[in-house]
C-alpha cells in the first residue's frame, strides 16, 4: 500500500526499527537512536516543505494510474482516485475508464499521474477522453538511474513539485 510516500509514517517505522535494533543490539542502542532522530528530523522538515507546496490547491481529486498514493493522499488532503484499482496490472473495462473519465470533467481534474515503472497506457487514455494533461509521480518502489532524485528526499521533493502544479496550488 505504500505507505512510505507518507514521510511521518516512515519515520514511524524509522523509530519502530531503531528500537528493535536496540533491543537487538544494546551495544550499539545509542547510534541507531541516534540514526532515528536524524532521519525523523529530514522527514519532518521534507513533510513541512510538502505541506508548503501543497497548500491551497484547486483540485482536491487526485487520479493516478492505480492506488498506490492513498497514504500521500491522506496526508496532504487529496481524495485518491486508482483508475486500475490497487493492482497496476489490473486492466479497467471500458465502462470503468468512462466513468472516471467523467469524474475526471465533474471534479476540475486537470492531470491524470501515470507512474514511474508502469505503463502510462491506461491513464493516458483517460487523460484524452477527458482533455486533461498526464504527469509522472514515482512511487519510490526502487531508485534507478531513471529516478527523478538520488534518494528518498529528493525523488518526494520532486514529487511535491508535480503536484503542485498538477493539482494547481498556490
């Protein structure tokens, strides 16, 4: 469900494996608390400057290629909308692309996000039946050298960056 594109539930799980490395490994507890807190500062920080560039945005429905941006969703105020539901793979009938491509007109859409590392046929097709642009979002399911950052900070950065413009926020 990618819950790591929630930067605060990550660091969560930042401080959950920490202390099970401490417990692990009580010799060296005060370097992974240490490792916790510092990457828990960079989440932190990287949440504000999210929050920041997503603020007051016109368009508060976010279509995507498939549900893999929930947990984002939910942490900065946008309603998920999978065209293929929570598996990629999963091809919608002709109806189903209909349907969201109305919800796309109704709602103001004006991006449909395809994703790195998926094919970007089916929300592309549904970005030309509603007349709306495409953009790419990276699920950060694995850096490659096609990733648009070196690490986890940036590629978000990046990500934020898209959907300030594609979600038309101030």
């Amino acid at each position: 469900p990618h819950f790591w594109l929630d930067p605060i539930r990550l660091a969560d799980v930042g401080d959950a494996v920490a202390g099970q490395l401490a417990e692990l490994d009580p010799d060296n507890a005060g370097t992974y608390e240490q490792n916790a807190a510092d990457l828990r500062a960079d989440l932190e920080g990287l949440d504000g400057e999210i929050v920041d560039a997503l603020r007051d945005c016109s368009v508060d429905t976010l279509v995507t290629s498939h549900e893999a941006f929930g947990y984002l969703g939910a942490r900065y105020g946008f309603q998920v909308v999978g065209i293929s539901g929570i598996s990629p793979s999963q091809e919608p009938d002709p109806a189903a692309l209909a349907e969201i491509a109305d919800l796309v007109e109704q709602r103001g859409v004006t991006t449909v996000y395809t994703e790195t590392l998926v094919d970007p046929a089916v929300a592309e097709t549904v970005a030309e039946e509603a007349g709306v642009d495409t953009a790419v979002l990276d699920p950060l399911e694995g850096l490659s050298d096609s990733s648009a950052g070196e690490d986890y900070l940036e590629v978000m950065r990046v990500n934020a960056d898209v959907l300030r413009e594609g979600q038309s926020c101030s």
